[in-house]
C-alpha cells in the first residue's frame, strides 16, 4: 500500500487505501489498482493521466482533476526536449471526468474555476507539434522523402521545430548540405533503434575503442525510472543510489549500475536489495543484445576501454556535443 507522508495526515487516514498507477511502476504493483479495497476501506487511486484513457479502473465514484499534466515538449528558448507540466486541454478534462461514476451515479471535482476551463485549448497539441523532430525527420529521409519541407503531414509541425531538426541531422552527419541522407553514416543512424545523437555516438565508439561501455550506456539511456524509492524506504534508497553514483557523470552512474548488475547475476533479489528497477534493467539488456546485432553487421568493433574511466566519460561528451 501506498503511503504518502502528507497523506497520514488526513481525517480517517486509517479507513483509506491509496494505490498509485503510473507508467513506470512495477507491473506487479500496477495490477494492484484492479483489486477491490479491504474490508471497511475506501480505495483512492493516485493517477497521471495513464488512467485519462489507457485503462479503466473499475469501481471509480468520484475524480479529482488537478488541470495539469506532464508532456514531453520541447522548451522555447533552450530547444532541449523535457517532461513539462503544462495545463490540459478541455477534451481532457472531459475525459477525466468521464472516470467517474461507470457503474453508477459518480462526480468529478475540477480543482480550478469554470473560467479557466474555458481558457484552456479545445484539444491536446499533437505530439509532433511539441517535441525534437530529429529523429522523425531522419526516418522520413531513410523512406526516401527528401523534401521534408513540403511533406503533407496530418498535423504540420512549426517551421522552427523543422529548421533545428534537420540542422541536428547536418552536424551529425546524417544529412548532407543537399539534405540527403549520408552513406554509409547516415543510413546506419536510421537504422537503430536510438535517437540521432545516440545513434552517431555508439557508431563512432569502436574507433575510440570503448563501444562495449557506449552499448550498455546507450541501452540504460533508453530506460526511464532506473532507481525505485518504495514509499517507507526513501531514506535507505538514496543511500544505496549513491553507492553507485560516479562523480564524473550520469551516464558513467548508469554504467556502474549495469555492469554490477551483470556481475551479481541480473537477479530480482539483488535488484530490490539494491532499489534499482528489475523490469527497467531487463529492458535494457534486451536493447544491448538489440544495438549489438547491430554493431555487428555495421562491421564496428566491439572492444572495451576496460574501466578507463576518462576515455568513456571524454567520449560522452565530444559525441554529445554538437558543432
């Protein structure tokens, strides 16, 4: 059971049973949201907007719609993509409210006046509206749709958006100065399965030896929520996260917490020993044995800087930064 600390300190406390359901979550305590409360408790489900649509929780009476959510966008002045908290739109706010009361009479309680529902926008901007068009961009020109430009898109994405995306692709070298796609550089980084500049950086490793490191740092990359912290034991999960930390960066963190991994088995028990995401970690072993497949056939040599811990993180940021 979920317990919030702000949350004992609501009248009748004891008589409640709080389940939260998001997307990172264990699947075994996400199914915990389909079961029925304990006898003489009331069950309140704590929810991102996972459950606006994605499933139906049965049992629903009443919903408490705060008006926000997070959305990846990109930020206007710095153009790095982010999860930002943003208002919702009204298409959403009626979807939420369509929670309550399926199998009988519920209500939904807005946390913001009638007059700031009228000022939100009728629907939800559409994803390619909002965030890095790099990667779609590249995909576009592995189809053969050179003229980006004058592509008929469903949602046509701003012109600014467009412009950074495809000056990503030319200092990466995927395209050149016609915005075609490079050969062999390019082809390959539409290939895998990465982002544009985590394509480029495992494509390049093998030639500053130390594409084994790149492989498993690439794979984490594409994990979310890699550290727990179970509501109870915060405390004893950021001691444990520290252990692993590197001072020299995120990404080497990152290795450090797959290479122990590895090491100890790639066992559940040594995960929640150790509060990293055993289903998350999983992942990432799936997407290395993925990126190497690849590595393979692009004929890149695997080799291994064995723990120099300068050459990976001086790699990491010359392929991160772009001229």
């Amino acid at each position: 059971m979920w317990q919030g600390e702000e949350s004992k300190k609501l009248k009748g406390y004891d008589r409640l049973w709080i389940v939260p359901i998001y997307g990172a979550l264990p699947f075994k305590e996400q199914i915990k949201v389909f079961d029925s409360s304990p006898s003489g408790t009331r069950k309140v489900t704590v929810a991102t907007n996972i459950a606006e649509a994605s499933i139906t929780i049965p049992g629903v009476v009443y919903v408490i719609d705060c008006g926000f959510v997070k959305m990846r966008a990109l930020h206007p002045d710095t153009g790095i993509e982010s999860l930002m908290i943003v208002p919702i739109s009204q298409a959403s706010a009626q979807q939420r409210s369509g929670r309550a009361g399926r199998i009988r009479p519920g209500k939904a309680f807005r946390l913001y006046p009638e007059s700031e529902f009228d000022k939100l926008r009728a629907f939800t901007v559409p994803e390619i509206q909002r965030i890095h068009l790099a990667p779609a961009l590249l995909q576009l020109k592995a189809l053969g749709i050179n003229n980006v430009l004058r592509f008929h898109y469903l949602s046509r994405p701003p012109a600014m958006s467009m412009s950074r995306g495809l000056e990503l692709l030319l200092a990466l070298g995927a395209i050149d100065e016609d915005g075609k796609l490079t050969s062999p550089l390019g082809v390959q980084m539409a290939e895998l399965p990465l982002p544009p500049m985590h394509a480029k950086a495992l494509l390049v490793s093998g030639s500053l030896h130390c594409s084994e490191e790149l492989l498993s740092i690439m794979a984490m990359l594409q994990v979310q929520d890699i550290f727990v912290s179970p509501f109870g034991s915060k405390h004893k999960a950021e001691i444990m996260k520290r252990k692993f930390s590197v001072e020299d960066g995120d990404h080497l963190t990152m290795l450090n917490v797959y290479s122990c991994f590895t090491e100890a088995g790639k066992t559940q028990r040594w995960c929640a020993e150790h509060y990293v995401n055993y289903k998350g970690l999983c992942r990432a072993t799936e997407i290395r044995a993925q990126l190497l497949t690849f590595l393979r056939r692009f004929k890149i040599p695997i080799v291994s800087c064995f723990g120099t811990v300068e050459c990976v993180s001086c790699f990491c940021c010359w392929s991160f930064i772009v001229k």
